[in-house]
C-alpha cells in the first residue's frame, strides 16, 4: 500500500538531516554575496517540492530554514521565498506555517505547470532553487530552458535531488517483459524527464549499481552543456545510514568557483550534523577526530603531489585537492594539512 501524501514529514530521517544541513548553512551566503548588486538586494529562493513546511515533531523543513534564513539577512537582503506545493493538504499546512512572515508567496500547483509563471515572478533576481522531488526531477527542458539558461548576469543556482528508487522504478519498464497500454507513454514521460533517450542503451547494457552511476554521470553532463556554459556541479550521494548505497544524489550546479568552495563548507558541516544524528540511532561509525585525521592525511598528501607540476590556487583544484576527503573535508583540514606541509618544507602555496 502506497503512504499517504506527507507521510515522508512525519519523521526526519539521516538523509533528510543532510540535505537541511546544507540548506540552513548555505542559503544565507548565496544570498549575502549574490544580493550585494542586486536592485533592491533583492534575491530569489525557490522551493519547487515544499511540503508542509516543518515535520510533525516541529522540526524545521526546507520553508522553515529559508524563512530563518530570510529573517537572519533582512537587515541587509531582500531574500523572498517561492514555495511550490501541489498537494492541497500539505498545502494548507505549509500556508498555516508562513502566516506571520511576510515575503513569501506560494502556488497550490505543480512545478512542471507553474514554473513560467514563477520565473516572471524572480524576475531579474539571483535565484538559488532547491529542486527537491520524490520520483524524478523536473523536465529536462523546462530544468535547463528556466534555470541554467538564464543570463550569467542573474545569477543562479540549482540544488537538485536526483532519486535512485525513483530512477529504478520508472526504467524498469524499459526491460519489462510485461506488455502494458500505459508502457510507451511512461517511457515518454522518463524521456521527457532525462532529455530524450540516451539512457536506454545504458540501461540495458549494463547492470546495477554501475548503470545507475552512468545514467547520473551523463545527465549532469548534458545538463551542464545546455546550459548557459560555465557550469561546476557537485555530487552528493545520500542514504539514510553510512556505508550503504545512496537513495539519492544530490547535485549542486554554479557558474561559480566560489559556489563550489562555500558549498563544500556547508556539505562539510552538514556531514557533521548527519553523522551526529546517525549515532543517536546507535549506528556503528568513526569518531570524528579519526574521520578528520584521515581527510588531513589525504589532502596532505595530494597538495604535495599536485605541487610537483608547480604552485596553484586551491579553489580551482578542490576536487583533486581532497580526492577521497571532497565534500567531508573543508578550510579548516586544507589548513592543516598545508600548515604540515610547511612545517615539512615541502612547498608553500
């Protein structure tokens, strides 16, 4: 039997703690830096899959977190929220949690009908858009057409959750022996979805998990490409307890070198939180301080590497930086792992 609508608010679980832990760190910054020339410091958060606004327990969603955060910067940002929510009862809930605040606006809708009507309401204004579905994301076209799309002069950002049950739910029709009158047109609505067809051969052609991985991989690539250019993207695999295969991947697109930095910040401390929440449920993980000697250890050991061919700025090398460490590690361990190479006079940067 299917849950019923908001049944997935009732209860935070790890992944969920994850993905706000990002949120609630990162929003205010984006909206900090991106609002500084903006007419009337006016910035845009869109939330296209809102929910209810909180969980049963009280704990904040992602409305919660945007309108703390909105609160936080309003002495010197315009930051409005955009909430989508097309369940009418999540809805309601969602309207009750937001009276008071007063720069939000919502639409009883679904993001794929909505969405040119939610972009003539950003108008000019950065945009940061967390993009957070049960099944898979939003059109392929209308995702690059409305979001990456828009001049580099409007400043945008994309967080994106790209489900792995949902993928192996909607695919599977394609190796379905069954024969069905609603087959074709599903597989029409996964095309729609990725950006045509491209996956069908990756599908057959390989087996999980690695076709999953594929599937993805190329998706933020054909993403990226249509998009405006210039875009970096991170990608976070999710699952509800460490060491076991991700629900979700969460993918982070910018068109800027510090988008990745402060967002690598934000994941890092998020990891923190998540790992926090998981040992209350008495899971079997690493103590921090072994977590981070390791992240220290494998920094360390790929700046003086990376120093053979000559000095460079670490922003630009984040990824082969941390390696193994990218998106646990942040300033803090590239510190300490640069301090010891120069008490080891192995370079300086």
């Amino acid at each position: 039997m299917a849950n019923p609508p908001g049944a997935f608010f009732i209860e935070r679980q790890p992944a969920a703690v994850l993905k706000h832990g990002i949120l609630r760190r990162y929003l205010q910054p984006f909206a900090s830096k991106t609002g500084v020339n903006a007419p009337d410091r006016r910035v845009v958060y869109l939330d296209a899959y809102a929910g209810p606004g909180t969980y049963s327990d009280g704990a904040p969603g992602s409305p919660a977190l945007a309108e703390q955060t909105a609160q936080a910067v309003s002495g010197s940002r315009n930051l409005d929220c955009i909430y989508v929510e097309k369940d009418q009862r999540l809805f309601d809930q969602l309207c009750l949690m937001l009276d008071g605040y007063d720069n939000w606006s919502a639409y009883p809708d679904s993001i794929d009908n909505c969405l040119p009507d939610v972009m003539t309401e950003v108008g000019k204004a950065p945009l940061f858009a967390f993009l957070d579905p049960f099944g898979l994301p939003l059109s392929f076209n209308d995702l690059v057409g409305h979001l990456l799309r828009r001049p580099l002069s409007r400043k945008t950002e994309v967080l994106l959750n790209f489900s792995t049950p949902g993928l192996n739910r909607t695919a599977g029709h394609l190796t379905s022996a069954n024969k069905y009158p609603a087959k074709d047109s599903l597989l029409a609505g996964i095309d729609e979805r990725l950006g045509g067809p491209w996956w069908h051969d990756m599908w057959r052609n390989n087996e999980p998990p690695s076709r999953n991985e594929l599937i993805l991989q190329e998706y933020v690539r054909r993403l990226a490409s249509a998009g405006t250019g210039g875009w970096g993207w991170y990608m976070i695999p999710v699952s509800n307890r460490p060491q076991v295969p991700p629900i979700y991947h969460l993918i982070f697109l910018t068109r800027h070198r510090d988008g990745l930095w402060l967002f690598n910040e934000s994941l890092s401390l998020a990891l923190e939180d998540y790992h926090d929440f998981c040992n209350q449920g008495r899971l079997d993980i690493d103590p921090l301080e072994e977590r981070e000697r390791r992240w220290v250890n494998e920094i360390h050991d790929n700046i003086e590497q990376a120093l053979v061919h000559g000095s460079f700025v670490v922003q630009d090398k984040l990824d082969e930086v941390c390696g193994q460490a990218f998106g646990y590690a942040r300033e803090k361990h590239i510190r300490q792992a640069i301090k010891r190479l120069r008490a080891l006079k192995c370079g300086v940067l």
